[in-house]
C-alpha cells in the first residue's frame, strides 16, 4: 500500500498554488517537480505536464496572488525541487 497523499498547497493569502503527492510523513520541507499533480503558480509546463527549459523557468516562483515569494528551485538528490520558504505556504489534506 503506498505510503504518499495528494495534497493543497495555499499561500497564506489563501491562494491555491498547487497539489502535490507528498511520500511519506512530516513537514513540507521540498517539493519535487515531477510530483507536482495540478499547478496554478507556472512552474510547469501546462501543455506538457513537465519542467519548462531553464530560462523562462522561474527560479523563485512567487505567489499569482500576493506575490510573496513560495521558496527557490534547486537540483535535490538528481531531480528539479522546489525548496519551500517555511511560513509561506498553508497545508491541506485532501
């Protein structure tokens, strides 16, 4: 039985950023980019459903709502992650 959940992740100004299939247990530290289900910042590629190429790939993605900035993307153990600012982002089961 896998050991993973989708989840929502909101800024705290309430804005939905996406959903991501957490493995495992404990706090949101990372976010790698594959694992990313449904994306409404624009880090991935809408048609694609993959990482864009790096230079329109936004580095520190910020919130469409507020504009406060959710963390920096990082390369984490060989794959694309986004490293997440604590404070920043809201948490929630689905």
């Amino acid at each position: 039985m896998p050991k993973g959940r989708v989840i929502k992740i909101r800024c705290q100004c309430g804005q939905l950023l996406f959903k991501y299939y957490k493995g495992g247990r404990g706090r949101l530290i990372k976010c790698y980019l594959d694992e990313i289900r449904e994306d409404h910042v624009g880090i991935l590629d809408a048609e694609a459903g993959r990482e864009l190429a790096s230079p329109p790939h936004p580095e520190r993605p910020a919130c469409p709502g507020c504009g406060k900035e959710l963390g920096i993307i990082r390369m984490v153990r060989g794959r694309p992650a986004l490293k997440i600012n604590q404070g920043a982002v809201q948490v929630t089961r689905i």
